[in-house]
C-alpha cells in the first residue's frame, strides 16, 4: 500500500510479507541529480500502528525502530540488517 510521499520527497509505502506476515515500513528517497543517492530503509510495524502511519510520520517510525533493513547505490549495498540508531540521510 502506498503511503505518498512525504515532505523530504520519500516514497513511502507497507507491505505485508506472505510466508510470515510481518507489516514492512519502506522509506525510499532518490535524488537523481546527486550520483548514488538511492537509498531505502525498511523496518518491521506492528498491526496496531499500521493504521495510524502515513507519509508524515514514517521517518520518525523508521528512526525509533530496534533494527531493520538498509540499501540502495548510496550505501553501495542491495540490503543489509542494522540496528538503532537508524539514522535516515
């Protein structure tokens, strides 16, 4: 589901995995005037705030989060696991 994009021009979307369940947070911002600027973030939402996240309030989700998911050309990586402090750049 697509959340819009948010006021630092993210796209911000949940998805919901088959095999277990888990509600995923994806933050993704590219600027395609800077050389290996893609990057994303994703982290896991559990279904009592998935309703209440929009493109808004989907930076501060992914910050306050206990790990994730980074990647994209501006962290020269396809994903990798991290943990706090995830800090959105």
């Amino acid at each position: 589901m697509e959340l819009g994009e948010d006021s630092r021009g993210a796209d911000v979307s949940l998805s919901t995995c088959n095999a277990c369940c888990t509600i995923w947070l994806t933050y993704r911002i590219d600027e395609p005037h800077y050389h290996r600027s893609g990057r994303w973030w994703r982290v896991d939402v559990a279904a009592a705030d998935a309703s209440t996240l929009s493109a808004a309030t989907a930076r501060d989700h992914v910050e306050r989060s206990p790990a994730g998911f980074v990647g994209g050309s501006f962290f020269d990586s396809p994903g990798r696991a991290v943990t706090a402090p995830i800090t959105v750049r």
